[in-house]
C-alpha cells in the first residue's frame, strides 16, 4: 500500500496590526525570510485560521520558501476591525499603503489574487516606484455587474448577495456552498468543510454582502491600461468564480502582460492538481527567487546564511530598520551584520552593493 503523502509543516506566523488613513485596524500576517513578497487582501482570509486550512496552508507554505510572505485580512474580514463604514476600492489600496508603510516596505513583487487583483493594480499604478513585479491570479478588471451584458447576469450578482445577507449566518451550510462550489468546486469534502467554515469566520452576513457589492462595481480598465511594471496574468481555464475571459481581457489591457492558462476549475487551486507546480513554477520563473541561488551565484561564498538574508534587503533598498523588522533582528544586530558585509564584499556603501548584486544577475 502507498504511503499517503504528510501534510506540509505549519510555518510560523508573526502577527501585528497597522491603522488605516480613516482609523481602520488591519491585521498582517508575515512568514518566512528573505526578499519580501507581499499579497494584498482579498475577500474571505482570516490570518489567524488560513495557517490550517487545507486550502490555504499550501499556498502560506509555498509563498514563503523564498520569500518574507505578508498578507493581511481585508477591512470588515477576519482578524481586521468589522465595523467598518467604507468599502471602496479608495479605502481598499489605502490599506494596503498603511500596511506597506508599517512593514517598512521600499519595493517588492505584489500578489493580487481575485478581487484583491484590482486592488494590487491601483496601488501599482499610484506607486509604481514601490512594485517590482506584479502577479495576478484569478484576477479581472471589471466586477460581475460592471461585465454583466444581459438582465439575467445583473439579477446573478444581486442575487448572490441577497444570498449572502440571507443565508450566510445560518447553521445550515447550504447557502455558504454555493459559494464554496464556486470557489474550489474540485476540493474534497474535508476542504469544502473548511471552506464553509471560513466564510462564516471571515465575516458578518452584511459585511460580506457589502464587500461582495462593492466589488462587483469595480472598474479598473483605464488604470491597468496604465500599468507600466512587469506583470503576470495566470487563470484557470474552467474558473466557475471569475470567467476565464476576463482573465485574458486583463492581460490584453495591461502593456507587456504576460498571460498564462491553467488547467483547472478551481478559483483557488489546490495543492493536489496538476496546475499547482505549473503555477509555481511560473511564478518562480517570472520573480526569479531562489534565493540561495541568487546569492551564491553573486559569488559571495564568504557571507554566512544570514548574512546572504540580509543583502538580498539591502540590495532591495531597505534600511536597516526595515530589515530588523522583518528579520525580527535588533537594529544593532542588522548594523554589524551590514558592516560584515560591506568589508567581506569589499564596498563602501549601500549604492555599491546593489551595483554589485545587478551585476553579478545580469
């Protein structure tokens, strides 16, 4: 008999919270080392449950193999405040720019999944001095009733928040199915009951009623006909949640986008389909992050493994207060390791190190 494969270790998880401009109180979570790589929000994440979720978990475990990993809960969602007067895609890239301001993020590669695709691209297009790359899974431009070109799809999407406002609260998990069907319609009945779980966790009835309304209103066409970062567009062929054609549609908008198809009917893909490696390696390809690759083939054997830690931030342009933070080093203890650096590598300053390390990639 086969031996039935471990689930994957739970990474360890630090927690913290930041303000928004209107005062709004936004959990983040980060994992792992490394260059940073950060997620913005999207719709049904509870930082505190995602860590074991059989859905969520592979994706927590991957995404920071390489890279310090931060995603936070969307305003009204999971550990982040609930009672929240403003959902709107304004309110929703400035708490993204709280979140980048309390992790003293200076540039880094930004995931916008789903409906926090549009989300990634309007703060990408405010700061395009802050993203490096962008990547974009399961994402569209247009929500459901800003696409809808018939009455029948208009009255889908109202219907579908009536259901949330109606059936979301109740013990009785067949109205959250729905959604669940939508979203990982290929996961098995252990994922399908933690998928129902986390939309009663993440959220009030009315708050995910509100958050589903507002993002079907969004448009964000004329902004990614603005985007001038390298980006990714990856979708699934069979997507039962957003339409495999919006996914093409945001790619032909955004100048230079490169589109993958992956072969799957899950949203979310799971860790046991064929389209998960495929959109690893994509994404690895693109971020171009192995890490341990990156700094040995710098040539700069004579640094210890934290120390490599530590040039890839500063060759990122972060200082040394922003590195300690996300390392969870003393400032005196980036200061030295710095220092370490700069005499191993012969260099005088930070300006020479990044030289240095483009150099040696290119």
């Amino acid at each position: 008999m086969p031996a039935v494969p471990s689930p994957p270790s739970i990474p360890r998880q630090r927690l913290r919270f930041c303000n928004a401009p209107d005062g709004t109180r936004i959990a983040i979570s980060s994992i792992g080392s490394g260059p940073p790589l950060l997620r913005a929000a999207h719709w049904l994440s509870h930082v505190e449950h995602d860590l074991h979720s059989p859905v969520w978990r592979p994706w927590l475990t991957e995404l920071s193999r390489d890279h310090h990993y931060i995603c936070y809960d969307q305003r009204g969602c999971g550990l982040s405040d609930s009672a929240v007067a403003d959902f709107s895609l304004d309110a929703w890239v400035g708490d993204l720019e709280a979140v980048v301001d309390s992790m003293g993020l200076r540039r880094f590669p930004l995931i916008g999944m789903s409906q926090g695709g549009a989300v990634a691209i309007a703060y990408a297009v405010r700061h395009p001095d802050k993203v490096s790359h962008l990547v974009l899974p399961g994402a569209y431009a247009r929500g459901a009733l800003e696409r809808a070109t018939s009455d029948a799809e208009r009255l889908e999407a109202e219907t579908l928040v009536n259901l949330i406002r109606l059936g979301w609260g109740r013990d009785n998990h067949a109205f959250r199915q729905v959604f669940t069907n939508q979203f990982i319609p290929g996961g098995t009945p252990a994922q399908h009951q933690w998928w129902n779980e986390l939309e009663r966790l993440t959220a009030s009835p009315e708050n995910a009623a509100r958050t589903l309304e507002a993002f079907h209103r969004v448009d964000v066409t004329e902004l990614a006909r603005q985007l001038r970062v390298p980006t990714l567009v990856l979708h699934a062929r069979g997507d039962a949640r957003v339409p495999f054609d919006e996914g093409l549609r945001l790619a032909a908008l955004i100048p230079g986008a490169r589109f993958v198809a992956l072969k799957s009917d899950n949203h979310v893909l799971l860790d046991t389909e064929p389209a998960w490696p495929a959109f690893l390696d994509e994404l690895r390809t693109f971020l171009g992050t192995a890490a341990a690759e990156s700094t040995h083939d710098n040539g700069d054997a004579a640094l210890t493994p934290a120390e490599r830690e530590v040039l890839h931030l500063v060759a990122l342009g972060l200082d040394n207060a922003a590195i300690a933070r996300q390392l969870n080093k003393s400032d005196k203890t980036v200061r030295n390791q710095v220092s370490s650096i700069f005499d191993k590598l012969g260099v005088h300053s930070r300006a020479e190190v990044i030289v240095r390390v483009l150099d040696r990639k290119h």
